[in-house]
C-alpha cells in the first residue's frame, strides 16, 4: 500500500516574525516602533489567514499585534500626560 508523503511544514510569514520582534523593540527601545509592528502583525494575520494552511507564524504575528497595541497605548498616554502637564502649567501662570 502506497502512503503519500507528508506535506511539507507550513512557512512562518516574515511579516509575522518582523511584527513581533519591532513589538518587543516597541515596547523595551523605541516606543514608536509599537505602530508599525501593530499593522505589520494585522497585515500578516490576514496574509496567514488568506494562505489556506501554506504559511504559518500566526502565534508571532499575534504577539506583534498585541505588543504593538500595549506600545500604542503606551504612546498615547504619555502624549495624554504631556498635553495635560502642558494645560496645567499654562494654567498656572508660570
């Protein structure tokens, strides 16, 4: 009896693995990198998604997704926290 052979592994997106790592930058040196990797995991996401199966990497573009929204996040508030500094010191007259 003939067995077909096993297919090949699934290849990780290198947008997945590119998402992750500028999240991991985002968050520990460079707070703007958050963004960049937060679109780069959605693109990979839908990419893998959209592949049937052939590639994989969804768990790293997931991790990209995630650190790139906490970095977002972080962003933001730190803006939020300047603006409002900046109000109140206007505010006081100084």
């Amino acid at each position: 009896m003939y067995q077909y052979p096993a297919p090949p592994p699934a290849q990780d997106d290198s947008g997945a693995t590119a998402s992750m790592v500028l999240g991991i930058l985002g968050l520990v040196v460079c707070g703007l990198l958050a963004p960049i990797a937060l679109f780069m995991g959605l693109s990979a996401k839908r990419r893998i998604r959209e592949s049937g199966g052939y590639l994989g990497g969804d768990g790293q573009a997931t991790a990209g997704v995630v650190l790139g929204a906490i970095g977002s996040a972080f962003i933001v508030l730190g803006l939020l926290i300047l603006v409002l500094f900046f109000l109140a010191a206007a505010s006081s007259g100084a």
